[in-house]
C-alpha cells in the first residue's frame, strides 16, 4: 500500500536556455530525482531565501481537493 500523501500539482510550460536545461538534467540524474522535482526544490529554496515559506503540496489522504462551496 502506498503510504505516502498525495501532491496537489499543476503542468506548465517553460522554455529553458540549452545550458540551464542540461544542468537541470545531470542535476536531476545526480538527484535519482525527476526534474520537476528539482525545480520545485530550487524555486522553494529562493523563496525562503528572499523570506517566503511555501505551503506543502501535498494534500492529507483523507483530504479532499477544495470545495466550491464558499
């Protein structure tokens, strides 16, 4: 049984300059991680360096997505 929470995610495109891209690839390589992971993991770090935490993306197994109620 997988255990682990579920992440509340969104696709979006970005266009990357040919060295960022392949330093983002041996990165994720060095990482046994998947690039969005990678990126996800700097973009968090330059934000709690500039004083901004982000929330967790992960919702709780027994949370649902949001409601329309309001």
């Amino acid at each position: 049984m997988n255990t682990r929470p579920r992440r509340c995610t969104r696709s979006a495109g970005v266009t990357f300059e040919v060295p960022v891209l392949e330093y983002l690839h041996e990165l994720a390589r060095a990482q046994e991680r998947d690039r969005s992971f990678c990126i996800n993991q700097i973009i968090r770090e330059h934000a709690t360096r500039h004083g901004r935490e982000l929330p967790s993306a992960c919702l709780a197994s027994d949370e649902a997505a949001p409601s329309e109620e309001g």
